[in-house]
C-alpha cells in the first residue's frame, strides 16, 4: 500500500459518500477527517533506526516485527549468563532485549504505517483493524470495507467518521448508530435512510434535524450541506 494506491480508495470512498472526487492529500484529510482518531505514530527501529510505526510508544525503544522474525532465525534472543552486582546493570541487560515490537501485522496484505492489523487488505495508517479491506485511517474497526477516518465500527461500508456504529453504508459523521444509509451527521439513531443532522429517531428517511422533508427539498439542501463539508 503506498499514497497513490490509498488516496485511489479515498476518491472511492468520497464518490460513493459525497458523489464528487477527492481533491485533498492524504495529508489534509488526516487532518480535515481523522483529526481525532488514535493512529499509529512514527518511530524508529533501536536496532537500526529505520522509520517504523507504533500503536503505543510509552516504552521508547522499539523493533520492527520483521526484524524480530530476522533475529529470531539468525541469533535469537537468549543471552549468555553473566555476573550482575547491583540492580541498575541487571535493568541495563533488561533494556538491551526489551523492546516494543512495531508494524504487528498478521494474515494481511498490501498493509502500510500500521500496527496491530488481523486479516485485513489494502490498510494505510491505521490500528487495531479486523477482517477488513480498503481502510484509511482507522482504528478498531471489524468487517468493514471502504472505510475512511472511522473508530470502533462494524460491517459498515464506505463511510467517513463513523464512530461506535454498526451496519452503515455510504455515510458521513455517523455517531453511535446502527442500519444508517447515505446519511450525514447522525447520532444514536436507527435504520435510517437519506437523513441528516438527526439524533435518537428510528426508521425515518428524508428527515433533517429530525424534522419530515419532501424528497425534492431534501436532495437541494444535501447538496447545500455537502459542498458546505467539503469547503469549510
């Protein structure tokens, strides 16, 4: 997974949510979208300094998972027996091997700037993922495909910002909600369809601040509030 092949699964993500292409870099929309969400940080490898990513940095010293499996083959990580006199050189010896393993990613393809990846496909920077493809920017989310700057959700399918939500679909900014569809700015709501701005209602579509539109009303003021997102 490289920047053209992510931003390629943005404008995906983008035509299917807003209907218009992504013109941000990965940069701007990390910043635009995903401002809020835990993403794995940059560090570098201790035993070869070469740039690698980590979901927790508290411990400071790290290693890639490759070159764990690297050491694993050639020297492996016991330590011959030495004389230690006071506590300070046995956690000198410590630091030497303990180290926080970076990139972990497990039955996985086309994974990058990411850690803590379970069976996923074309991931970029992002944590804690499961089962999922096409996923930018993420964290804890499961079954999910065609995901942008989104945390803690479920079988949902291109959405932007859909946090603690499950079974959504071509969505933006849903919170807390479940059988959202083609929905903007949604929290704690339930199968919804073509709603937005709308909060604790179930069932509804064509409803903006929980209030009943006409069809033709509702898409002239989508179309209003999509350009005001991609703008502002």
């Amino acid at each position: 997974m490289n920047e053209i092949s992510a931003l390629e699964i943005v404008n995906k993500i983008f035509n299917s949510v807003f209907e218009k292409d992504n013109n941000y870099s990965l940069d701007v929309l990390l910043e635009k979208f995903a401002f809020d969400v835990k993403l794995p940080k940059q560090v570098n490898d201790s035993t070869t300094n070469e740039i690698t990513w980590a979901d927790s940095i508290n411990s400071g010293r790290f290693i890639t998972n490759e070159n764990i499996k690297k050491r694993d083959e050639n020297e492996g990580w016991m330590l011959q027996k030495r004389e230690i006199n006071n506590l300070q050189e046995l956690i000198d010896i410590w630091n030497t091997i303990n180290l926080t393993t970076t990139e972990r990613v497990y039955d996985s393809l086309n994974v990058a700037k990411s850690d803590t990846i379970y069976g996923c496909e074309n991931v970029y920077r992002s944590t804690d993922c499961r089962n999922s493809k096409n996923i930018i920017y993420c964290d804890s989310c499961g079954n999910c495909e065609f995901l942008l700057a989104s945390q803690r959700s479920g079988s949902c399918t291109f959405c932007i910002r859909t946090d603690d939500s499950k079974d959504c679909s071509n969505s933006y900014n849903v919170i807390c909600s479940n059988k959202v569809s083609n929905s903007l700015f949604i929290q704690d709501c339930f199968n919804l369809y073509e709603c937005m701005f709308c909060s604790h209602i179930a069932s509804k579509k064509f409803c903006i601040a929980n209030m009943q539109f006409e069809e033709q009303e509702y898409y002239e003021i989508k179309k209003l509030i999509i350009e005001w997102i991609l703008n502002s």
